[in-house]
C-alpha cells in the first residue's frame, strides 16, 4: 500500500490554482517533506508531447471532444505509471495541478460528452490511484473569463486551444465543477478564491495540515 500523499488542485480558468500549487510545495518542503508538483496534462516526456497536441498545435483545431477525452487519459495513464505510483510508493507528496476532476468538467460537462463514458474512460487511466485530498478553488464565471481575457493580453502569447472554447463552455465547465464538489465533500475541499493570495493559502494550509502526519516523518 503506497504511503505517501496525494493532492490536487482543481478550478476554472484564472482561480489562482498555479500560485497556491508552488505556495504549498514550498512550504511542504521548508517542512522536510519531499514533494513533487505535476500538472495535466503533461508531466512525463510523452505527456507533454500530449499537452502540445492538444492545447498548442496549429493542427489541432479539427480535434473532436472525443478525441480529446481520449488523449487527456492517455497522458494521464503515463502520468501514473510513470511518476504518481513510484512517488507515493516512495512516501512523496504528489501535487498535481489538475487532475481527472477536470476531465469530468471540461470534457464531460464542457464538451457535453456521455459522464458515464467519460468516467468510464477516466478509471481505466487511472485504476485506484485517487487524490485524497481535492482543493477546488472557486472563482465565479465572470471573474474567471474577466482574468482569462488579462491573461491573454498582458502574457507572452502561447495559443490555448481549449481557452478559445465560447463563455457557455466554461460556465458548464464551472456548473461541472460544482456538481463534482458537492458529490465528494469528504474529498473535494472548497475554497472560495475570491480571497487575497494570503488568505487562500492559510485556508488550504489548514485543510492539508491535518492529513500530513498519516504519512510519517522523513
């Protein structure tokens, strides 16, 4: 049975997810603990040739939903095998920016494909390795698009082709998200991030802090 911790970082576009990722990282590791941050998709060689398929290819604007389901689940079945089950064995902390939850968001409720299919799809990538702990950031739909659209213009341009998807793909992709936090309370944690910078941090601090000493001292 693997020992160590893993956690995930969920939400929409813009709710700060990459920021409170390297927050905890680095307070984990002030701490003694070893941790490794990942993020989807990505986070192995093949993976990433995925990513770049999928979100930044000039040929892949013909990309049907199903497809992109399929190529998610494949960088994240490599993902798994690869780094997220040796590390836990190996009494790490994962934390992964993103992880299937998104899929069952963008995917499921974004692209409207059939959940069942997609959850289906997901647990065959997957088998048992699940987060225990999920820290979906909330944002509402507004400020989400409001920071997407400063992102594109103030940031170096990099062509996202899931950010082109239209304002009613990311508010089913918020509704998703919803339906998903209040299935799994025991898992997802809330946390609205609307909140400063500081303020978010000491409230994921607080929902990770009691989880840590299941896993030891390294």
């Amino acid at each position: 049975m693997s020992k160590g911790l893993f956690i995930s970082f969920e939400g929409t576009e813009g709710c700060g997810k990459s920021t409170q990722v390297k927050l905890l990282a680095d307070r984990l590791q002030s701490l003694g603990h070893r941790v490794r941050t990942l993020r989807e998709p990505g986070g192995t060689p093949i993976g990433e040739e995925v990513r770049h398929t999928l979100k930044h290819s000039k040929n892949n604007a013909a990309m049907t939903a199903e497809a992109e389901l399929l190529l998610m689940n494949a960088s994240r079945a490599q993902l798994v095998r690869e780094i997220i089950r040796p590390a836990l064995a190996n009494n790490e902390i994962i934390i992964c920016d993103r992880f299937y939850d998104s899929t069952t968001a963008y995917q499921g409720h974004g692209r409207e494909l059939d959940l069942e299919k997609v959850k289906a799809v997901i647990d065959f990538a997957v088998g048992d390795t699940r987060p225990q702990v999920t820290l979906f950031l909330h944002v509402p739909a507004d400020i989400s698009a409001e920071r997407l659209r400063s992102r594109q213009e103030n940031l170096p341009f990099v062509r996202d082709r899931i950010e082109e998807a239209d304002q009613k793909f990311f508010e089913r992709v918020a509704h998703g998200f919803g339906v998903i936090a209040a299935s799994e309370p025991h898992r997802v944690k809330f946390i609205n991030g609307m909140q400063s910078v500081e303020a978010v941090c000491a409230k994921i601090w607080d929902t990770i802090q009691p989880v840590l000493p299941r896993i030891g001292r390294w």
